[in-house]
C-alpha cells in the first residue's frame, strides 16, 4: 500500500489549495494528516488562505476539515460526475490564518458554517384613524406587503424591523413585543424562513397622510380597509393579517 500523501499547492497572493491522494485510509490518519498538512502550510508557506475542494458526500473528510478548522464556504452542485456516472456536488471549505482554529471558539465558528440557518423576516402592520392597513407596493413582485423586510446578520428581529421601517418610510418607530412568530414553509424559490410579525399600532393623522416611500424598491404605498387586504397580498399574509387585526398573538404555522 503507498503511503497516505497530503499535498499542498501554493498559489499567489498568500493562497494555497490542499490536495490528498484519493487512497483509502483510516480516519485517524485522514484527520492527523489534514491537520498536520494544514498547520505545516500556513507557518512554511506563509499562507493566508487555504482552500479544500470535496465531494459532498465524503463524510469521513468534512469531519476532518472540521476538527482541523475548515470552514464550509459554498457548495458547487453537480461539479462532480461519480463513478455511477451520476452528478454530485462539491464542498468547498476553507482555512485563513487569521481564524480562530482550536478549542470551543473554533468548533462553535467551524459548526456554524455548516448548520443550517434559516432566514429571518421582520415586518409590522400599521393602521391609521380609521381602521385602515398600511401596505407596500413593491417594484419586484406583484403582491403587496406589511413594512419590514429581511433582518441583517447580527441585528435583532425588532431592531431589523425598525430599520426597514426607516429605510422604506422615513419615519422612526418603537415596537414592542411582537404580535405573531410564524413559520413560512418554502415558497416560490425560497426555502423555509422565520418572521416576527409587529403590531405597530395607529399611526397619528398628521403622520399617515404625510407618510411617503423612502425606498427605491418600493413603488407606492397603499391604505387599505381591512376586508380588501386579501385581493393584495399573499393568501399566507392575508392569514397572518387577519390574526394580528382581530388580535390573536402566539406562534404559527404558514399562518394557522
């Protein structure tokens, strides 16, 4: 048998691309070869940046890359034809100098590219004197929306709601607790996401009829009688909507 070989491949600029012969071995050796490989690298070598490329479903060298600090960057899918001659996809990890590599900080940073992570909408509804639902008008899609929109990583769901109130609006909001946590399954492309939903009470007079898009995105905004929301938005925010109005609170599920 010939001897399990790691290579590594020095690029410009500080990079490098670690490579192993495709030979079978044992995972204690995988995994002390790797870290070793990687370790030696960056000192000798001065690198900045280590790349890995693998197939996906090799899991014996994800958990190596794992205990030796890779990070997963992306997936590249169908880059890889099997033996089968089926197409499979290709994990690429990496390593920079500057990461935190051993102890609770860097299998919690390792982990944390590698779970699955869900996105986070925040939206809120607003009425004004008479009862009326404050929607947007959006210049990407056709159904309206509540105000709000995606939460930045690091930024809390109320915090995120707030600024989007901010950048779509111009007008700054305290909420509260949010009204309604509900789950959305996939939808038109989009995997599943979590949204808080915020009742952001009755806007004074003055402020709704003076209120005016902030936001290129956003083509116009609409007041609408409480009975007529559901010929503008999805059947899901109509659901959703509705709850907030007739003022159920909790958790839910695609609205239910």
């Amino acid at each position: 048998m010939r001897d399990f070989r790691v290579d590594v491949h020095v690029g410009q600029g500080g990079t490098g691309k670690l490579t192993w012969s495709e030979q079978t071995v044992d995972p204690p050796t995988l995994e002390r070869g790797i870290s070793v490989a990687a370790d030696d690298a960056m000192l000798a070598h001065n690198l900045r940046r280590l790349t890995v490329e693998i197939p996906a479903d090799d899991f014996p060298a994800r958990i190596a890359l794992h205990r030796a600090g890779f990070r997963q960057e992306g997936r590249l899918r169908q880059a890889l034809v099997m033996p089968s001659g089926e197409l499979g996809d290709i994990l690429v990890y990496a390593r920079l100098a500057t990461d935190v590599v051993y102890g609770a900080i860097g299998f919690s940073s390792v982990m944390d590219t590698v779970l699955p992570t869900k996105r986070v909408i925040a939206h809120a509804l607003f009425t004004n004197v008479v009862g009326q639902v404050l929607l947007l008008e959006t210049n990407y899609k056709t159904d309206w929306e509540l105000p709000g929109g995606v939460v930045e990583p690091g930024e809390s769901p109320r915090i995120g709601a707030q600024r989007e109130i901010q950048e779509e609006l111009g007008i700054t909001v305290e909420l509260g607790q949010p009204a309604i946590v509900d789950w959305m399954p996939p939808y038109l492309g989009w995997s599943d996401a979590i949204e808080f939903l915020y009742h952001g009470g009755t806007l004074p007079h003055p402020v709704a009829e003076s209120v005016r898009v902030a936001d290129r995105e956003l083509r116009a905004l609409h007041w609408v009688e409480p009975d007529r929301v559901g010929e503008f938005v999805t059947e899901l925010s109509a659901r959703r909507i509705l709850k907030i109005l007739s003022g159920e609170t909790g958790h839910t599920e695609a609205g239910y």
